[in-house]
C-alpha cells in the first residue's frame, strides 16, 4: 500500500512535519528461480528474497494532520543466494544453513536500522560483516560435530536495498551484477584463484590453466576457512536499475552479452529470470543455476537519506 502526503489531513507546513513514506513509493519487481540443470545429481544452490519494514498506522485522531488512516511504511528488500561446496550432500546443508543462520541472525536483532543516514548505514554494514562471520563459525562447528559434513563450505552473496540505498556482502564467486542504462557492471569480485592471477595481469580468455583456476575458491564460508574477509560494499540505486544476483551455474555459462540483452529485453523480473536460466540449460547446465532479478522503479522526488538530510 503506497500512501502519499495528500492522504494527510491538514495544509502546507502542518501536513509536512508528519514523515514522508520513502522508501515505500519505489516500486521492486522481484522473482527468483534455481534448477538442477543437466549434471548435477542434486542442487546445492539456495536462495532467499525477502521483505521487511515498519509501519504507523492512525486508527483514531482528532489531530488534523494525522486522521485516521493514515499510514506510514518504510520497507527494504533482502536478497541471498548462496551455491553449496562439498561431497554427498554436505554443500545442499551449507547453503541452506548459511542462509537460514543469517535469517536467524536477522530475526534476534532488536533494532532494525531504518531511514538511513551515515551512521544507519555504517552500522548495518558492519552487521552483515558480522554476521557473515557468526554464519562462517556455526558452519565450521556443525562440520566437526558431523564427519558427513567434513569439508562443507558455501558461496554467499547478500543484497540488502533500502531507499535508494544498496548494500552488498559477497565471499566466494557466486555474483551481484547492476544493468544500468543498458551497460552491465559487476558489482562483485570472484574470490578465487583465477581472479587473485588476473590482478597480477594474467589473461583468463587467452590461458587455459587461468580459466581452470577459476574453480578454485580462495574465500568461502564453512570448512576452515578461519581468516575470512567479506567484502561489504554500498552502492546507490537509480531509477530503472535491474539488480542481478547469480551463482556461477549461469555466469559460466552464459557470457555478460547475453545477460545483458536479457535483461535489457524482458518484460518482468519474471521472464528475465526464466530466460537466464533456460540460456545456462541450453548451454550445457553442467552446473545448479540460481538466479535473483529486482528492477527498481524510483519516483524522481525520492532522493537517498543523505540527500534529504
């Protein structure tokens, strides 16, 4: 339910000293979708959207600017996906744990940081670090409390939009990519092997080897992996933007000109996801594929907390 100020009773400076419901007016066109493909004998991928917020609602007033009905609603938009490593079905278990913890985390939490400002923002970054961390321990201990599960690890990527405002937690090399303006850009770096010899100037498209590395993981939760090091980045959304989280069931097999047609080309979150996935099929599927699409819709009076600050 989207309100705006006309739903205010009273005029001019009286109807404005109520808050203005932000973040609520953006319109987010979500789906999600993970297959097996043709390889694999199970899917260890997972994946979670989910919708979280506050709301006021007047049931009674005889205050003329705030009658009855009115309703003010902050809201933000969570996105995981995480690919699962591991024999048997110790990387289906860290996935899911990984996910289900990081909800668990989310839940216990007893102030929700909305209406973000600097310090707002500051300090869900450095929650979702900790967290990642917390979920990284409990993994590792459910590991060596169970010889089924020795050597379980998993990719996570995390997307975290509120307002304008988009904060992304990634370890291993499934990706966050950002369709801006018909121009594709990763917002996420692979943590493996291949990407650490690319930073020192190798070239993955001409060296078979490199291309190979690209499977060994350098950064992932579980196993023991005790010197983990997240990487927790804020971005701020535009109108029109298309959010994509992927595991690297479609990026390997689907290169970024085709993602980006895609997603320049669906009509809805939905048919971008279902197409993505049906590419990465056609391709091979020789990996689970998990894909997340949001396409933001931001009414032109709504700027980021710092703007309005």
């Amino acid at each position: 339910m989207n309100n705006n100020s006309s739903d205010v009773g009273g005029s001019g400076g009286e109807r404005d000293r109520l808050p203005f419901p932000i973040s609520s007016r953006i319109d987010v066109d979500l789906f999600a979708l993970s297959d097996q493909g043709h390889v694999r004998e199970q899917n260890e991928d997972h994946y979670l959207v989910v919708r979280n917020g506050r709301y006021l609602e007047t049931v009674f007033s005889n205050v003329d600017e705030n009658r009855a009905g009115y309703r003010f609603e902050d809201a933000a938009y969570g996105i995981i996906v995480a690919d699962g490593v591991g024999g048997e079905r110790s990387g289906e278990v860290a996935s899911r744990e990984a996910i289900i913890g990081l909800l668990e985390l989310a839940l216990r939490t007893p102030d929700w940081q909305f209406g973000w400002g600097q310090k707002e923002k500051d300090t869900v970054m450095w929650r979702m670090q900790d967290r990642i961390h917390r979920v990284n321990a409990a993994l590792s201990q459910q590991a060596d409390a169970d010889s089924a599960l020795d050597g379980m690890c998993t990719t996570l990527t995390a997307a975290l939009s509120h307002g304008k405002d988009l904060i992304i937690g990634h370890v291993g090399d499934s990706r966050a990519y950002l369709l801006r303006q018909g121009k594709l850009e990763k917002l996420t770096r692979d943590h493996t092997l291949a990407e650490h010899l690319l930073d020192e100037g190798g070239d993955i498209e001409k060296d078979n080897l490199l291309r190979e590395l690209g499977n060994v993981l350098m950064q992932a939760l579980g196993a023991t992996n005790r010197d983990l090091r997240p990487d927790i980045n804020h971005f701020t959304l535009e109108d029109d933007d298309q959010l994509l989280l992927c595991t690297d069931g479609l990026t390997k097999m689907v290169d970024d000109f085709l993602i980006t047609s895609v997603l320049g080309n669906a009509e809805s979150a939905q048919s971008a996801c279902r197409e993505l996935v049906e590419l990465a099929l056609v391709a091979g599927g020789r990996d689970n594929v998990t894909v997340v699409v949001a396409r933001y819709s931001i009414p032109e009076e709504i700027g980021s907390e710092d703007e309005r600050s």
